[in-house]
C-alpha cells in the first residue's frame, strides 16, 4: 500500500519541493494537506487531487486521528513549531517526518520522540542528503576509509538571505531558533558527522561579525566553530546569511575529497584526489520519502531517525553555548 502523507505548512519548501517529490514517489503519495490559509486550498486540491476530507486547519488537525487516507504527517513549518505539531500528529497515532532542525531546543526534541515513542509511532527528520548519491559517497570515502583515516574536514553553508526578500520568520529568534547554524549550518554539521561516522565530543564557536543589521538583530547573521572528533581530527565549518558557500571536503591520509556545491537541491559536484565524482544528481526528496515510508511501513526506524535530531540539536546547542562564552571549548554533553 502506498501511505499517504498530509504537510503541515504550504510555504515554499512545501510548494517548491515535497508536492512535487510527491508526484514522483511509489511508496506514499499526497493524501491531505493542514494549513492556516484558507487561500491556499483551492489550488492545491485541484492540482494534486485531494478531496475535501482531507484538507485541515491547524485548530481541526488533530481530527486527523480519524482519516484513515493519512499515513504519515510531514511537518513543514516554522522551526519553534515543530514540536507542537509533532507531538500533536504522535497522539493522532500518525507516523510523523519533521523538517530540519527538528526543533530550536533540546527539551523540545526529546519530548517529540518521546511523544512518539509512547504513541508507537516512527519519527524521522527531513535529512534529504542521506538518501543521495554525492553525499552518500562522502560517508563512505570518509567511514570506510577509502582513503584512509580522515585528518581533518572543511563544511562551509551559507547563503545570501539579504540579496532576496527573507522569509520573515527566519530572522525572528522565537521562531527560528537562532539564525544561518539554525538553517545552513545544521548542513555542515551533519556533513562532518556523517563524514567521520561518529559524534563529536567538542567543540569551539564564535560569531561572525553584522555587517547587515537591518536584517540581523535578532538571530547570528554568521558563525564559525570547530568541532571535535574523538581522536583529535577537527572540522572547521561556517554558516552565514549573508554570503554564499556550499562545500563538504576532507583531507584524508592517502587522499582527499571535495563536493561543492554540496547541499542544494541540484547541480552537486565533486571531486577527489584521484579524479571527477561522477554521480546523477536526483531529485533526492523522491528517495527520502520513498526511503521513510518504506520504514515506517515495515515499523522500522528511519535511517534518520528523530533520535539523529536529538544528536544534531544537542551539538547545535553547544555551539551557540561557545559562542556565547566568547569561543570557550565546550563539551557536548549527549
Ligand atoms: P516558508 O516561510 O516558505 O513556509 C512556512 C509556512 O509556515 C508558511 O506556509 C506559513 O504560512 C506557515 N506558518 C504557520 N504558522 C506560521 C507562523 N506563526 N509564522 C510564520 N509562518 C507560519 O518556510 P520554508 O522554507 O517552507 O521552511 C519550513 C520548514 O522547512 C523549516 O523548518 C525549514 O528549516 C525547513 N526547510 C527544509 C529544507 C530542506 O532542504 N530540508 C528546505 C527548506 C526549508
């Protein structure tokens, strides 16, 4: 059976990426859709064909419990209010896909899964990197040691919000959590984990400096730090709202890799030291639904479960906690 998904938010990821995804996936496919506007509707039910029952607002959501169409719930809203929808598709008995970061703090995301865990549902984060082929090819270079041990890494994710009109929400604290680590750096972060295949045990991080503040009084317009692996191997990343950078690489004993851009939708490229990384660029948010509904219908966890956003928010916390300490080292405490 193909499980039917119902997002929770129609904003631009929703609009640009998962409806679309949807069309081409086999094993879910757009059954509902929850939004707060009413404009909106219309549209989407023409073109994706969704009836009337399956359409809910954010005060009737819960009624969800009762639709028998929805499968899964996808939660595509603003980062503070992933954990209320979370938890509210977890006591409907829905199996729930969060998008990244799963929250904007740590309690947050340890009372989503636990929702989930006590509801006998499946949590996964919206991480569409590990479900495609350039990315997948860095965890292997790095964990298998295809060029022997990694010595350090470079993750750099950043984007120039102030050249286009920001999405208000991401410069407000309250609902994004924080500002370019929150939403870019959260990339680089995974991109070095995933990389070494293990969590960093510390970390140091300082705060670029505002060269916008217009845009940027409430949330870091940039960030740097440096995380910590077991055996002393450093990875150096940048996140910023104000220029643009996209590249995963490492320096590995007997060779090296580089993939930029590396965390865009499309066009990735990459190379290694012994040539050109030749991989198709797919539309990966096919893979990673396919791949989560694949789980969920085997009651399987997702290979990026909640409990990886739990990992992701603890070390996104230390880093803001160095940088809020003036760069101080500080150990990410799991
Ligand atoms: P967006 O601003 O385009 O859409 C947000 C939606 O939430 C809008 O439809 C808005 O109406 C709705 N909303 C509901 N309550 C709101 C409130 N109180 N304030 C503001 N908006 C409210 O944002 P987006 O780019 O679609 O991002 C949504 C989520 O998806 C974020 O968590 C973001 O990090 C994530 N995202 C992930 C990827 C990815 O590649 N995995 C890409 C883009 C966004």
């Amino acid at each position: 059976k193909q499980l039917g998904i119902a997002l929770v938010g129609l904003g631009g990821y929703s609009t640009n990426q998962l409806a679309p995804a949807l069309q081409e996936t086999e094993n879910c496919y757009l059954a509902g859709i929850v939004t707060g506007t009413p404009s909106k509707i219309d549209d989407w039910k023409k073109k994706y064909d969704i009836p009337d029952k399956n359409v809910y607002n954010y005060e009737n959501f819960d009624e969800i419990a009762n639709n028998d169409d929805i499968d899964i719930v996808y939660v595509v809203l603003p980062n503070a209010l992933h954990a209320e929808y979370v938890i509210r598709a977890a006591k409907a008995k829905k199996h729930v896909i969060c998008e990244k970061p799963m929250a904007t703090n740590v309690e947050d995301a340890k009372r989503m899964l636990d929702a989930c865990n006590e509801n006998g549902v499946q949590l996964a984060i919206g991480y569409r990197l590990h479900f495609e082929p350039y990315n997948k090819r860095v965890m292997e270079l790095g964990q298998q040691q295809v060029f022997g041990k990694v010595k350090s890494i470079t993750a750099n994710n950043s984007s120039d919000m102030t050249s286009k009109k920001p999405n208000l929400w991401r410069l407000d604290k309250e609902l994004a959590g924080g500002g370019s680590l929150m939403d870019l750096g959260i990339y680089a972060v995974q991109g070095a984990v995933y990389t070494m295949g293990e969590k960093p045990v510390a970390v140091a991080a300082k705060y670029g400096e505002v060269t916008k503040p217009t845009f940027f009084h409430d949330v870091e317009q940039s960030i740097n730090w440096e995380l910590e692996f077991e055996d002393g191997v450093k990875a150096k990343s940048n996140s910023s709202y104000a220029e643009e950078q996209n590249e995963l690489s490492a320096e590995a004993e007997n060779g090296w890799w580089n993939v930029s851009p590396a965390y865009a939708y499309e066009g990735k490229k990459g190379e290694t030291s012994e040539g050109e990384m030749d991989y198709p660029n797919i539309f990966e948010q096919v893979n990673q639904m396919d791949s989560q509904a694949e789980s969920f219908r085997n009651s399987e966890k997702s290979i990026v479960p909640g409990e990886m956003g739990l990992r992701d928010m603890k070390i996104l916390m230390a880093i803001y906690e160095s940088a809020n300490a003036g760069g101080e080292r500080v150990v990410i405490q799991y």
